[in-house]
C-alpha cells in the first residue's frame, strides 16, 4: 500500500492530495472495529426478530377476530337437506319446465304434470333441487298461458287440481322444491274480472283495469304514444263504454291496476291458496312492467333507435317500465 502526498506549492489551488492503493482491496477491518459495531448488529438482530413475532401475532389475531363468511349449506346427493329452512334457494338449483312443451303423457301433443313427473329421475340425475313451472292455470292460451283465466285453477291441458296435489307430494317425496309462476301485471281479457270491467264506467271491477278516454278533438286517438312489447300501440279500444284499456303485452293481456287495493289482496289471496297447497315459492313475471306513471304523459324516442330493432324499442320506456313508485 502507497500512499503519495504531492505537494506542488503552498497555495490552495495547486494542492494535490491523491490516496491510492494498487490492490484495489478494501483493507480488512480491525478487531477493534468489529468489536465495535458487534453491539449495533446484536441490536438489529434482536429488533428484525421482535418485528416478525409481532407480524405473526397480528396476523393471527387478525385471522381470530375477522367476520367469519356465512357457511354454505352443501346439498347432498344434489337434495336440499333441511326442508324448513327458508333460504333453500340460496343454494337450489333451479330447473325451469316449460310444460306445454316439456312431456306428453296423454298423446294430445301437450306436455303435461303426470309428463314432468315421469321425467324426476331425470331431474334427480342433473342433481337440480327446485322445479320452476311456467303457468300451469286455466288459459286461452293467447300467450303461452301467460294470459290466466283464473289463477287457482289448474289448465285442463296440465291435468286437474287432484292431479297437481299428487304430483306436488310426489316431488316433496323425492326432494324437489316446486316454484310456481306469479303473473301480477295482467290476466286473460277472458277473466272474469275483466269481462265484468268492460261491461260499464260504474261496474265494481273497472278499476282492476286501466281505463282512458282518447285522445284528441274526437277522442278517436289512442290515449298516448305507449307500445304495446309485442308491437303496436298498448291501448286497445272497447266500444261497450268508448274507451281504451291498457295491455303492456297482447291485447288479450290486459293490464291490471296494481294500485288498487282490492287487486292486491286478491293477488294476495292467489298466493296464499297456493302456498297452502303447499308451493315452496314463486317466480315473478314481468315485474319490471307492473307499474306505470301516473301522468300517461308520452314517452320520448329512442334516439338510438334503429330499424332492425323491435318496435318496442322506438320509445324510451320511462314511463312504463321498471316504474319506481311506492304502492
Ligand atoms: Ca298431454
Ligand atoms: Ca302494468
């Protein structure tokens, strides 16, 4: 190791001061040197250990004191175990049955309940825990039997009341839920709710529907620019008593009006006579389509309207759809 000091003059400027070292080794520390920052690496040492016993602790407590996630009920062999627990359906899986279509049993060319029974083993094997029937009620069938004549009787195409009994305890038995459609927005035009509305302004059921003159200087104009889902316009004119009913569907789907009180506890009463048949729940249809506003103002166009679309879509539907109105 060379070590050269240069000293070229005494003024400041021209002081040259180089320290080298050939070897370019930094020079080994002495043991007095090491004994003195033993005492700081001791000190580090035992701080890091300290720090990772108190993450460990903290993550365990962490772990302790954490909401616990609600734990999952696991059916098995695909049945729902507890049948008094209310929320089945949290866990269920659902198999919807269109019946008109799904199995034939009678050779009429229409499926039916005693065909939807013969099919459980098959559902049993798909590991599904809840049938949905799509309407199975007295229809004339304008819709699919979305269009309900009466809603506490069963469609002689379906079978009979008797018929339904025997299949609901059949399907309890092997563990299956059964789900019924509730249709709220509108009955058959056939109901009789509706055949006593149409018939006077002052019959008891008029206000089950909804009823409007026309519009313009003859009132020979629909009452607004509503249309109706399936196209056209959703008023449909009735010369008994000149004036138009509303149907957000088929004109043979007439609207009803789920702002008076007695369709409510009628709807209601529909329920409960299924629930005490003993009916695990109900699908909703159309929900989004069960109230409409009150000021049957027009609705605006849809300006992003094109002519391949729907015909429903030429109007933007604030009015008419998805309502948020407190009943
Ligand atoms: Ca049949
Ligand atoms: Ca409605």
């Amino acid at each position: 190791m060379s070590n050269e000091v240069e000293f070229n003059s005494l003024t400041k400027d021209d002081v040259k001061i180089r320290f080298e070292d050939p070897s370019g080794i930094p020079s080994k520390p002495t043991d007095e040197e090491v004994a003195k920052h033993r005492k700081t690496r001791l000190i580090l040492v035992v701080f890091f250990a300290i720090a990772v016993v108190a993450m460990v602790v903290v993550a365990v407590i962490i772990i302790i004191v954490a909401p616990q996630c609600e734990k999952k009920e696991v059916p098995e062999n695909g049945k729902v175990k507890d049948t008094t627990d209310e929320n089945w359906w949290k866990n269920a899986v659902i198999y919807q049955v269109y019946p008109l279509s799904f199995k034939d049993s009678s050779d009429d060319g229409y499926g039916d309940l005693k065909g939807i029974a013969e099919k459980m083993d098959y559902f049993t094997e798909l590991g599904v825990n809840a049938l949905g029937l799509s309407p199975i009620y007295q229809s004339p069938m304008a819709d699919g039997g979305y269009d309900i004549s009466n809603y506490t009787t069963i469609d002689k195409t379906f079978g009979t009341m008797e018929g339904f009994e025997e299949f609901l305890k059949e399907a309890h038995e092997k563990g299956f839920k059964i789900i019924m459609e509730f249709v709220p927005n509108h009955s058959s035009n056939k109901h009789p709710w509706f055949e006593e509305s149409k018939k006077s302004k002052d019959n008891k059921f008029r206000d089950y529907y909804i009823w409007r003159d026309g519009a313009g200087v003859g009132k020979n104009q629909t009452p607004n620019n509503w249309i109706s889902v399936f196209g056209g316009s959703a008023w449909t004119y009735d010369n008994t008593t000149d004036q138009y009913y509303l149907h957000q569907f088929h004109k043979e789907q007439p609207d009803l009006n789920l702002r008076n009180d007695e369709v409510k506890a009628e709807l209601k009463k529909v329920l409960k006579f299924w629930l005490d048949k003993g009916v695990d729940g109900f699908r909703v249809n159309a929900a989004q389509f069960l109230l409409e506003d009150e000021s049957f103002d027009d609705e605006p166009e849809n300006s992003n309207y094109n002519m391949s679309d729907p015909t429903y879509d030429m109007l933007d539907h604030t009015l008419t759809y998805g309502k948020k109105v407190k009943l």
